[in-house]
C-alpha cells in the first residue's frame, strides 16, 4: 500500500478540503491518485480533468517537481508522495 499526502490550494479545498491522505496500490500513476481523489463525484471531477485528460487549469507539483518532467498522469506515485494542487494563475502586464 501506498501512502499519498495531497495539499489543495484552490476551490477544490470547499470539496475536498485542503489537505488530503489517500491510500493507493503499488505502482499506481498520478491519474490513478487524481481519479481516487474524485472518488466518483462529479462536481470535483470538473476541476481536475477536461474529458480524459487531466486539466490544464491546474499546476500539479509531486515532491516539488511539476508532473510536466516526470510523466505528467503516468507519473509513477511512490509511497508517502506529496501531491500539491494549485490553480494556474494567469497575469501580466496591460
């Protein structure tokens, strides 16, 4: 079994709260994570994936590293991972 600690920062924390521990099996990727934090509901679904990818609206950090460098959902999940969700913030100058 694998232990999985997962921090939100974005409105996903009125769902699911802002910090998160979810067992997951050996060898289980980010998606799998991603999809057993859904747990089957809809409304946090949303937020997290467009269609069957996960969404580009979020930064996903795994032990401080962007899921971009490690496989983004095939990113291999080790036990007592840190999983940190942030909503990508666009701004600039006028």
């Amino acid at each position: 079994m694998v232990l999985v600690r997962i921090k939100i920062l974005n409105v996903l924390t009125d769902l699911v709260g802002d910090k998160v521990e979810i067992d997951v099996g050996d060898g289980s990727t980010l998606r799998d994570v991603l999809e057993r934090l859904c747990g089957g509901r809809d409304e946090v679904r949303k937020w997290i994936f467009r269609g069957d990818e996960i969404s580009n609206d979020l930064i996903i950090l795994i032990n401080g590293v962007g899921m971009n460098f490690l496989g983004y959902g095939e990113a291999e999940i080790k036990n007592e991972d840190e999983i940190l969700i942030l909503p990508a913030i666009a701004g600039g100058w006028e």
